[in-house]
C-alpha cells in the first residue's frame, strides 16, 4: 500500500530522494573505529573519510588483536508479549509492546562485558547499543543485579550526553 505516496519509505527518505529538500551527507566520521566505517563506505558512504584522531587507536584487549568481532547465531529475537507467554518470570517491560528481545543476545553482552572487565577496562569505558527498548530493559536488569554500572542504551553516548 501507499500507492503514489511512498507509505512504504521512512520521512526521511522521501524529503532526501524528493529533490526540493536541502540535504547534506557526512564527510568526516569522528567516532568509528576505520574497520568499522570501511562497513559504511561499501554500502552507504563511498566517500565518507575518517578524522585522524580515530586512525590510531589501541587494539581492544583480549580479541587477539582484532578490532572488530562478529558474531553470528541463530537465536531469533522474539516480541515481548511471546516471552511473556513462553517464559515465566522474564520482567519484560511491556510499555513498549512492539518491541523486540533476544534472550540468548541478552545472556551473550552480559558475558562480553565480564570479559572486557577482566581486561582491566572499567565500566565507564564500556557502552552497550541495542536498537530494542526492551532489549535495552532487559540488558539494564541483568547488569543491575550484578550491580555493574554500565552505561545501556539505544542511543549512542554523545546523545545521551
């Protein structure tokens, strides 16, 4: 549906591809690590440049020198009324009740930042992005009973600041 009005694309992407809307893309990345933009580059920003400040920095300790890991599993994320339904006791937040859990990816960050803390990281080096709300929750409640500080968010810490 949408037929004529482009329902099926975001507000964004119709005022950027309409042409009578004045738009700029970003030239210099000030965040990501160059592994990381070199990803965007290929698919999104050919000519996007890294700022030299991102261009050294150390290796992340404990991942065997590489700077960026990924990790592929087939554990599907779920809505939050199905966990509700499936499991007992899970504290999903059901305000955001479109929105998405990955129980196994829940248990995985956590054991992931334990790592990294036994790398001699401290907590506020450390920030968990997760694009689902109640994801985030469940994330937060996992850290909070293990009384960690960490900062949890959907939301990059710039943002957040």
């Amino acid at each position: 549906s949408g037929y004529g009005i482009n329902l099926n694309k975001s507000l964004f992407e119709r005022l950027i591809t309409s042409k009578n809307f004045p738009s700029v893309s970003l030239e210099v990345q000030h965040r990501m690590r160059p592994e990381i933009s070199q990803i965007i580059r290929m698919c999104t920003y050919p000519e996007l440049i890294d700022h030299h400040k991102v261009l050294n920095r150390e290796t992340i300790r404990g991942l065997d020198n590489k700077s960026i890991v990924f990790i592929d599993h087939p554990n599907m994320e779920v809505g939050a009324e199905k966990i509700k339904n499936y499991h007992k006791n899970i504290d999903i937040a059901l305000e955001e009740p479109n929105s998405k859990v990955n129980l196994f990816e829940v248990k995985m960050v956590e054991k992931i930042v334990q790592y990294l803390l036994q790398q001699g990281y401290e907590t506020s080096q450390i920030v968990v992005l997760t694009p689902y709300l109640g994801q985030m929750r469940k994330i937060s409640n996992a850290f909070s009973e293990g009384s960690l500080n960490i900062l949890i968010s959907d939301l990059d810490r710039a943002q957040l600041e």
